[in-house]
C-alpha cells in the first residue's frame, strides 16, 4: 500500500514520548476505539498524524480531569459529529461535577472516620488496636 505520509506525523514511541504516556496506553485507546488505528508504513510502523497526536492530547487532559471513558466517548462522539452545541458539552461536563462533588462528599466522611478511629489509637506497644478493630467490625 502507498500512501502520502503526513506532515508531523510520528510513530508510536515519538507520540508516546511527546504526550507522556505509555506505549501501552495508546494499544488500549485504539482498542477500544477513542483513537482510530493509523495508517502504517510499508514497513508496519503506525504514523499518527497531528490530528491524532491532538486527540491524544484531548484524551489524557479529559482523564486527568476524571473523566470516565464512557464520558470520553460521548464528547469525542459529539465532537466527531461535528454537529454538536456547547450547552450539550455544558451537560456532559456537569453531569461529571457533580460525580466529582459526591467523590469528594464520601472522601469527607471517609477522613472523619479514619480520624476518629486513629484518634482511638494510643499507638503503643499492645496488641489491642481499635483501627483493627474498626477494620474487623460490620
């Protein structure tokens, strides 16, 4: 097959090195389908055009920011389609704050508890510890 190597396009090691990810993270986003499979040399090699390179780019940001996958295949999704609003993104990104609200709610509840449990702790040389305890109990 020949084709027209696009201009910025790099093979995977460079794009895995440029946008700081593993090798293996780009395998899974094209497994499953958030990065379309590039076009490939004559000798095999993957060329990731710059266009790739800035989904990629959308993909990690949207993962440092917690987003889920299946959240990440609706923008992207919305975003292919090219028919898509910024209230219909606005939904998206607000739908996943408050996922991210009630994440934070429960960390809350979740350092009160280990607080109040290691505040129960002495710490010593005894055998008897409440965190265990706490641990061991329904």
């Amino acid at each position: 097959m020949t084709f027209t190597v696009a201009r910025g396009a790099v093979k995977r090691g460079e794009l895995a090195k440029r946008s700081g990810c593993n090798i293996e993270t780009i395998r899974y986003y094209e497994k499953i389908g958030l990065l379309a499979e590039p076009d490939r040399t004559d000798s095999g090699h993957r060329l990731y055009t710059p266009e790739d390179q800035a989904r990629l780019g959308f993909i990690l940001r949207g993962r440092e920011l917690g987003f889920s996958i299946d959240e990440l295949r609706s923008l992207l999704s919305l975003v292919d389609s090219g028919d898509y609003t910024c209230g219909e993104i606005l939904a998206l990104t607000q739908q996943h704050l408050t996922s991210v609200r009630e994440k934070i709610a429960d960390l809350r509840k979740l350092e009160g508890t280990l607080t109040a449990v290691a505040g129960e702790c002495a710490g010593g040389q005894a055998p008897d510890c409440p965190i265990i305890e706490a641990l061991q109990s329904e």
